[in-house]
C-alpha cells in the first residue's frame, strides 16, 4: 500500500429520476422489450441455424428443450407488456406497445413450434444463440447480485454509456465464430510444438489437476500479454478502448477493441492447444473464464475473504481500472494474482476500493471514435516525432 497516498471512497452521483422503481410500468416496460427482442432472435436461430448458431455451442444444449424456455419468455413479455399499460403511466406505454409488438412478431415468424432438425455446420456464423444465452444469464446471475450486494450502491442499471458496452456485449458474442476460426488458425502455427506423448501424460492425470494447470497456463500467457498492451504504446491505444469505461459492472469488460478481442482469444489458446487436455477439463475452463471475466467487472462487494489471495476478485480487478496513480500499470493477472505477485505489479490496498475509473486522457465517446482511436493516436505520435 502507498502510505503517502491518499484514498478516497468513490462519490456516484444519484439521480431517482432515471431509477427503475416498481409500480411505474418502467421494469415492466423495459423487460417486455428486452424479451420481445430475444424472442425475435431466438425465432431466426430456430429458423436459420446454420447461419445463427455456433456449432460448438449446439453440442452443450438441448434445442427442443430452450424451445419451452422460448415459450414463457414470449408469454411473460406478452404479460409485461400488457402489465405497463395496466400501470397507467403514459410515458412508459410506448415500451408495452413495442414488447407486445416484438412478440407478436415472434410468434408470427413461428414461434416456439419452429420444427428441429439436424443442421449442417457452417464455418462462419453469428453467433445469436450463444449472445441470448450469455445475455440471460448474465441477467440473472450478475444483475441480481449487483442489486444486492452493490459496492457502488447509487450506481444505476442504464449507467452511463451502457448502450456503447451494450453493443461490444452484443458484438463480441455475435462474432465467437470468427473468433474461433481466427484462434484456430492462429493456433494452428505451433503443430511443430505439439508433443503427443506430453498430451498423453497430460491426459493421464486427473481431470481437476488438469484444470488447475489450463487455468495457470492461460493465465501466465494472458498476463504477459496484458502487460505488453500496458507497456507498449502501439499497444496500448488499443488496450486503452478497455480502460475508457468509468462505472464497473458486469457489462464493462465487454467493452474492448475488436484488435485486442480478436488477439486475446488467439493467445490463449495456443497453451491450451499445446497442452491437449481431456474435453471436460477444457469445457470446465472455457466456463471458468467466461464467468470470471464478467464478475471481475462486476458491481459487487463481496470481499471473496481468503480467495482474494488466490483468484482475481473485483475489488482487485477493479483496482487496474483505476486511473489513480498508485493503481496505473498494476493487477495484470486474469485469474489468479499469483504473477502479479511474482513480477512485483500487485495493488491491492487493504480494504480501499478506486475513487475514479477510466484513462487519464479520455478517450472519444462513441463506438467509431474507438474503432479509429488506435489509428488516430499513433499517427499523432509519429507527427510529433517528425516535428522534433
């Protein structure tokens, strides 16, 4: 801990008029729109599957079974958006209307009775099935949490810039097949490193060690690549796209440039592709994973107690988004904080949690302002060169 600097509590500004609070028909506007939305979504997946889904995601789950899922989501969106008028206020009925309307489009395209059948995979899909998934548990996993035991309790649901984190969100799980296929080709340069008898003495331990070991290896290849777009400036406005979101919640860490998304699910499988482990330890991981880059982002106070010593938690996570001074370049680990102990880059300040989130030069407010931000900077970087 810095002794000489002075930590501050975070201030969030509370503003009841942007609240969701029951009775209004706000909740129940908004949820029969985001239903109606998922519905509609869901019904193309059904419809055009080869196109829609991820091949590696149909294996995990029961297409006839989330077809009843389907079913009462329609209905409860259908309910919510009849519920929003019932509650007579006039400026949240637009929201009814439009949920009503998405769903009676669902059902019109064929609802939750579109036939299943076998599908031929494609190599390039959008991945639409696992974006509703991930979306809904995201919802009821980490929202709820976030209600409950918020560390920042005035922070709102529709934060500020929500909609920007809400299309990475949308835009990193749509494109998971090109992602995949990028990883693979990526991965597919290191065959001259595979050892077949290594693999095998790999798969021969028990499932759990193996997953100790995934979880180590990645972690060690993601930390030095974390470390290396902090360190390198090129790099870094890249990596900054990360750093500019200023209110931490489970849908902050969508936000990220399609450079670094792309990058990092590359590096990170080149250890698991050398090591070759057993499917269910792989499995075991990749959920692992997903769930904690999400909760590290998260809205909670849970302290986690004696496994913040072990596993990235979000008060430690949150520390690397800070941009005060004794947090900058710090808390590079993705799972475990055990190489930020090693390399000396830890900041975790007792019970301290960060003031201020974001970069220390802001960043454009915009998804093209990103996209280009990398482009933008570096090219100023090297007019500045030339004028020296």
């Amino acid at each position: 801990m810095d002794e000489k600097y002075e930590y501050k509590v975070r201030q969030v500004e509370k503003n009841p008029a942007k609240e969701f609070r029951f009775g209004e028909g706000r909740i129940s506007g908004v949820a029969s729109v985001t239903l109606g939305i998922l519905s509609v979504l869901a019904v193309f997946a059904y419809l055009y599957p080869s196109h829609l889904t991820t091949t590696e995601l149909r294996r995990v789950y029961d297409a006839e079974q989330l077809q009843v899922v389907l079913k009462y989501g329609m209905y409860f969106s259908l309910f919510l958006g009849i519920l929003t008028f019932l509650l007579n206020k006039a400026k949240y009925k637009s929201l009814g209307m439009c949920g009503i309307g998405l769903t009676l489009l669902a059902f019109a395209l064929g609802g939750y009775s579109v036939p299943v059948g076998p599908v031929e995979p494609k190599a390039l899909s959008l991945g639409v099935d696992w974006l509703i998934l991930a979306f809904m548990g995201s919802i009821f996993i980490f929202m709820v949490l976030e209600k409950l035991f918020p560390q920042y309790r005035d922070q709102l649901i529709l934060r500020p810039e929500w909609d920007m984190d809400m299309f990475y969100f949308c835009f990193n799980h749509l494109a998971i097949s090109a992602i995949l296929l990028f990883a693979n080709y990526h991965t597919s340069h290191f065959s001259w490193a595979v050892n077949s008898s290594f693999q095998d003495t790999i798969q021969s331990i028990p499932v759990w060690m193996q997953f100790i070991l995934i979880v180590l290896c990645a972690d060690f290849v993601l930390y030095w690549e974390h470390r290396l777009y902090h360190e390198v400036t090129s790099l870094w406005h890249i990596h900054a796209v990360h750093h500019s979101v200023e209110h931490m919640d489970w849908l902050a860490g969508s936000r990220a440039h399609f450079i670094q998304v792309f990058s990092e699910r590359a590096m990170v499988m080149v250890p698991l592709y050398l090591l070759g482990p057993d499917e269910a330890a792989l499995n075991a991981y990749v959920a692992f994973a997903a769930l904690q880059a999400i909760l590290i982002h998260s809205n909670l106070s849970v302290s986690f107690g004696p496994l913040k010593y072990i596993f990235v938690t979000p008060q430690f996570h949150h520390w690397h988004h800070s941009s005060e001074k004794p947090a900058l370049d710090t808390n590079y680990s993705a799972h475990t904080i055990l190489f930020d102990v090693l390399f000396n880059t830890m900041h975790l300040p007792g019970k301290h949690w960060p003031a201020k989130f974001g970069t220390t030069v802001r960043l454009p407010a915009s998804v093209i302002g990103h996209l280009l931000y990398p482009l933008v900077a570096n090219m100023k970087k090297l007019k500045r060169r030339k004028q020296r």
